[in-house]
C-alpha cells in the first residue's frame, strides 16, 4: 500500500509555496491526526533503525498528543534507554518526516539499506532481535496511526509489538524493562509501583495504628488513557489504604478529552475541571488532574469559593526534593557528599526558586522549556528533581547514588542505628515508586501521596511558600521565529533592542520582586509571555506594556 503524505499545518505564513516542515517541536511530532499517517509509518521505519542500530535492542512509539485536542495526533519515539530520542538524532527524525511525498516505502528501503552498510557484519543479527514496542493513548485516530507505524517497522524487517492502549510512561517503562531483562508486562509495571508504595508507607510495630486512616485522592483523568489505568493502579494499592476516586474516565457520553478538564485546563485557568462534580466536593478536598497521556500531574485542594488552591509543578517539586533531602541528612553519617538538586524552568515561580535556594543551599538549575532539558540537567545530580510549572516531572537518582544508599543501609544496619535505617530505607523505597525512565504522573501520585502520609506533621500541600502573582499571556505575530532566546530562554537575543524594552518596562514597574519574559512557542503559532510581581496590578501594567513591545 502505498501511504500518502497530508499536508500538516504551514509554518510559514509568509512563503504560501514553500514546502511545510514537519519539526520535532519540544515533544515529538504533533498536528491534525489526518496528516499523520505517512509520518507514523515513517517514524515506525526510524524506530526500528534506532533499535537496530542499538545492536538488536527494543525501541518505542507512542501515538498520543498529550494534552492537545481529541482531533490531534502525535508520535513520540522511546530509546532502548526507555528514554526520550536523544536532541542531536532530532534532525534526523524530521528529515525523514518531512522527506518528498509519495514514496515513503522506497525512502524506507534505502534506510534499511544504509543500515545494512552501517554495519555489515552484525546487521543480520542485529535485525534478529530488534523490536519495536508501539502505543497508543484513546484517541479515536490512534488505531489507524499505530497501524501505519506498525507497517513501518515491518517494512525494516523489525518485529513490531503492538502493546495496545498504554500511558505514554508506561510505555516508557516497558521499553526500558524489556532491555535490561525485567518484566515488561503491565501487570508487572502495578506491582513495582504499589510494592514501593505498600514498603514506603508501612508502619514500624510502634507506631499508632490509629493515626493512619488511610488517604482517598479525586482524581481528574481529563477524559484519557488514565482513566482505565488509574482504575487499575487503584485496584494494586487499594490494599494498603490508598484509594482512588476517578473522574472524567473518558467513558461518558459527554466525555470530551482534555476539553475543559485535565492538567493543562486546570493549571492554566487555576480552576475546578467543568466535569466530573468536583463542584460538590468539600472544601479542601485532596484532588489531582492528569493529561492526556498521564505524564504530568497538578495537585489542587478544592475551597470554599469552588474555586482551587493549586499545587503545581514547582509545589510538587519543592515537596519531593525537600522530604529527600530530609532523609538524605537524617542518614548524614553513612550517606556522605549525595546532593538533592532541582531543576526547574524560567516559568517557575520566584517565589519557589527562593524558597528551594534557602532550604537546600543553593540555586534550582534553570533550563529551556521542555522535558528534554530538565530530564538531562536533572542527570547530572546525585539526586535530581525537576518539574515544569504544568507538571512534568520526576525525581532521578544517579546510579551512584543508589549503590551510596545501598551502602549505607548496610552500614547502618551494622551499627543499629535505627533512624538512620529508616531515612534511607524510604530511599530506597522511593526509587521503587517512581518510574524510573520518564516523568510518570500515576507513579508522581503514589510519591505525593506516600509522603504525606509518611510525613508526621503532614504538610498542607501547598503550603510551603506563597506564590507570587503571574501572568502567562499569548501574544501572535507575523513571524515568531523572529524572537531568538538565551539564558534558558529568560533573556532576547533578537530581535535588538526587544530586552532593553523588557529591563525598562520591569525596572519602571519599581518592583524588586517583578520579572518578565519572552518566548517563542515550541508548540504553537504565538509567543508567550510571562511577568510575575508582588502584586497583581503590577502584573497585569508589565503585561500590558510588554504585550505592546513585542506586537
Ligand atoms: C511540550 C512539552 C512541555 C512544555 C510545552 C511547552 C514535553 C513532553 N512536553 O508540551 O514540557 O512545557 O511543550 O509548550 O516535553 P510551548 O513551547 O508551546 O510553551
Ligand atoms: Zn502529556
């Protein structure tokens, strides 16, 4: 068959013959699910290179937009690592995606053949064991979209496994399970997940049973995939007294994904999802909003005005990294030079930033928007947390630092110290509940959750710090691209003269605390812009101007 290329959405306003470009955006290809098809069946063919030129490893894909509206579409490709595709083989991605029309069958075999002359000797062998693992959230286009990448990987001679409906975490573990030789089935992803749950919430014999009732969280599945997984997560931790309260599971008649629910709608508006009765439930209420392929989660407590107290990404970051940063003192003497560091964005709130500064000792590293980034910046510290302000992300624990935590349990075992014992055992328990390949919000839930139960003087969730009034704002122009960013995008480097009007506009609002920036949009035809200050009106005046200097 041969499979025709859809033209995507045009990039380029001005240049209306100019060939449109697929781009590799900040989180794979994205656009209208109609355009996908070739795209898939060409990045099926990229994966199943990826797997082969890995010497005969298992590769992923997952056909999933995210967040993005239930007509879009999107694929995202999974390295051996369970990893997301390495920056620099991007490129390469978007050649092919954006290779003449037509003939993506014949592009496909001269992939296959410079494969084949990459590495003669072991290419046989190599294409022997090579897999593809393909997913899909419950988009109505994903069938047909995980189809054609499924024909792609055939096409290069490579297994492909057609592992159904999945998270794109999930798929992300199963990936990285299926090439370190663990089980990479979905039943086995619940078992790891609420085993660590079960270990780190455990009670000692002397501790009052009677302080532990249990915790039961609502849970927004913004009318997606997490819906039917959380249903299963919930039954695997249900025995050790979590339980799940789903809504918008996606199974309604007036079920509509993402649309006026999930994490995106609910951080970005900082209000209740418009289904799911979350305007019954009492004041401070425990509630958490998923997206579309359930990596990312916001927390929010319901209050009395129906609206929320939101706990975002920057919340859910100070609340993670300081717990392990608790335990990881409380194991001092056997747990020497592991630093907790966290890595956030330019849109985190300085309020937070401050915050983290003080309480770990130094600066949150900042980097450019996108998992990517933070992922890899996060890599570098012993013990690394990082989040997006929208809910993307995780805690990483360097190899080295799980075998220092592996060393000191013994250590301390040796010398009875029981406190010490206990630090690092949640630890190392932790490492259990959190997925270790991606940001993962059904396991961010069971980690949140675990600790507050864990914590005696549980922390009001949110209560660490006072946010600082922002804004986020679209603003559209002839040509985004025009706007080139540096300093993890805080500051414009072009187009001259735009920064200086930003410093005048903040240094005019006579405010210490206001800052501002500019972006252009990884995701869509606008720029962004976002100003945060001690009080709202001076948020809304540095808007206003800011708003103008760009236009
Ligand atoms: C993508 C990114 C997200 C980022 C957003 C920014 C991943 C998995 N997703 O959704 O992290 O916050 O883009 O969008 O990396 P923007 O460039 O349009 O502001
Ligand atoms: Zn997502």
């Amino acid at each position: 068959a041969t499979v025709k290329h859809a033209k995507p959405r045009r990039e380029d306003d001005g240049d209306r013959s100019a060939p449109t470009r697929f781009a590799y955006g900040t989180a794979g290809f994205r656009t209208t699910a109609t355009a996908l098809r070739s795209t898939c069946f060409r990045a099926g063919a990229f994966a199943a290179a990826r797997a082969m030129a890995h010497g005969g490893k298992t590769t992923g894909m997952v056909v999933t937009a995210s967040h993005n509206p239930a007509s879009d579409n999107g694929v995202k490709l999974v390295e051996p690592s369970g990893g997301t595709l390495p920056m620099a083989l991007e490129g390469v991605a978007e050649m092919l995606a954006n290779a003449e029309d037509g003939d993506a069958e014949t592009q496909v075999r001269a992939l296959r053949e410079a494969m084949a002359t990459a590495a003669p000797a072991d290419a046989a062998s190599a294409n022997a064991s090579a897999r593809v693992f393909v997913a899909r959230d419950t988009r109505e286009s994903g069938r047909a979209l995980a189809d054609a990448t499924l024909a792609g990987v055939h096409a290069m001679g490579v297994e492909a496994v057609d592992r159904g409906i999945a998270t794109t975490p999930q798929l992300h573990y199963y990936v990285y399970c299926a090439n370190v030789g663990a089980d990479d089935s979905e039943r086995a992803y619940y078992d790891r997940l609420s085993a660590g749950y079960a270990a780190l919430t455990e009670r000692d014999e002397d501790e009052d049973e009677d302080d532990d009732h249990g915790a039961t969280v609502v849970i927004d599945c913004a009318d997606g995939v997490g819906g039917v997984k959380l249903s299963s997560l919930g039954e695997a931790v249900a025995p050790y007294g979590l339980a799940f309260d789903l809504r918008n599971r996606g199974d309604e008649p007036t079920s509509s994904l993402n649309d006026g629910v999930g994490s995106d709608f609910v951080q970005k508006g900082k209000t209740i999802p418009t289904r799911g009765g979350f305007e019954n439930l009492p004041a401070g209420t425990r509630c958490v909003s998923i997206d579309g392929d359930a990596d990312r989660l916001v927390y929010f407590q319901t209050t009395a005005a129906g609206g929320v107290d939101l706990v975002d990404g920057d919340q859910l970051a100070v609340l993670i990294a300081c717990w392990m940063n608790a335990r990881v003192k409380e194991a001092a003497p056997y747990l020497n030079d592991i630093t907790v560091g966290v890595v956030q964005t330019a849109y985190a709130n300085g309020a937070s930033t401050e915050f983290l500064t003080r309480e770990l000792g130094a600066a949150p590293a900042c980097v450019p928007t996108g998992v990517k980034h933070l992922h890899h910046r996060a890599e570098e510290f012993d013990i690394g947390v990082y989040f997006e302000s929208n809910g993307h992300g995780t805690a990483l624990f360097s190899p080295s630092a799980s075998k220092a935590i592996e060393d000191a349990t013994v250590e301390a075992l040796v010398a009875r110290d029981m406190p010490a014992v206990k630090a690092l055992l949640a630890l190392t328990n932790a490492q259990r509940v959190i997925n270790p390949s991606v940001g993962d919000a059904m396991s961010g839930i069971l980690l949140v959750e675990a600790i507050l139960r864990r914590t005696v003087k549980a922390p009001r969730l949110g209560s660490f710090y006072k946010d600082l009034p922002s804004r986020q704002t679209k603003v559209v122009v002839a040509d985004r691209t025009k706007i080139q960013t540096f300093d993890a995008e805080r500051r414009v480097a072009e187009p001259e003269g735009l920064q200086d009007a930003i410093d005048a506009i903040v240094r005019a609002s006579n405010d210490a605390r206001c800052r501002a920036f500019v972006r252009p949009s990884g995701t869509e035809d606008c720029v962004r812009v976002y100003v945060e200050a001690s009080e709202e009106t001076r948020v809304e005046e540095t808007t206003r101007a800011i708003v103008r200097a760009v236009e």
